[in-house]
C-alpha cells in the first residue's frame, strides 16, 4: 500500500460534508490505538456493513490491513477509520464509542440511519432512500 493510496483515501474523507463523517469518541480513539498497537501491519480500523441478521445488516470491524480504491479514510486522533464507500452510505454521520456495561466492554456504534433492531441487537435495517434502496 502507498502513501498516495492512503493519502487519497484521507482526502474523499476530508471531502464529504462533516455530518457524513462517522466519528469517534475518546474513548473509542484510545482503545483503538491501543488494539492497533497490538497489530503492527494494521494501517487503522476498518468499519463496514454487511447483510445479516434478521433485520436485514450487521456492523463488521477488522484490522486494515490494506487501502482500496473506493475506501475513505477518517482521522481522529491519529487514528484512522477505514470504511467502503458501499457501507458508508447506511454508516454515514454514525459515531463509534467505546463503552462498558456491567464486566462488558465494546466499541459501539450509534447510527442516525437505523430505523429498527433486532432483539438481540445484532442486525438492524436502515432508512430507505435512493442511495440504499
């Protein structure tokens, strides 16, 4: 992976208006850099969607390990938060934070798209609009 690729990425990211942005709280920045810390190949995190569940999409994260050609890259924090331009558009304006509930703990997405859960809250179904539907 070049510097251009990422540096490219960076900048589709940099280019969308801020509420498309997907955001990341402190507390996500830290645990993040802390989880890449521990992947030295990792060139951030990457977030994504994926068909599943009963509802209809699941929330999927992995180490980047490489920058494709319709990635977008977000900086915060020196962290950078790798997302297709696919997923993007049922992510758009989400903020992933890392929180504790009870002895759990979990980086946790809080998505404006979503209109309906499952009970389980493993998948969830979005706003229908043209560029989902």
């Amino acid at each position: 992976m070049s510097s251009s690729q990422m540096h490219a990425a960076i900048l589709r990211a940099a280019a969308l208006p801020p509420r498309a942005h997907i955001t990341l709280t402190p507390a996500a920045c830290a645990h993040i850099q802390s989880m890449l810390a521990t992947e030295p190949t990792a060139l951030g995190l990457r977030v994504g969607v994926k068909k599943s569940g009963c509802t209809g999409y699941g929330y999927v994260m992995d180490f980047a390990k490489t920058i494709e050609e319709d990635d977008l890259v977000f900086v915060q924090h020196n962290v950078h938060l790798v997302c297709d331009a696919a997923s993007l558009t049922m992510l758009e304006g989400s903020s992933l934070d890392y929180v504790a509930s009870g002895l759990s703990r979990l980086l946790k997405f809080t998505n404006p798209n979503v209109v309906d859960s499952c009970g389980c809250g493993e998948s969830f179904s979005i706003k229908e609009t043209p560029a989902h539907g």
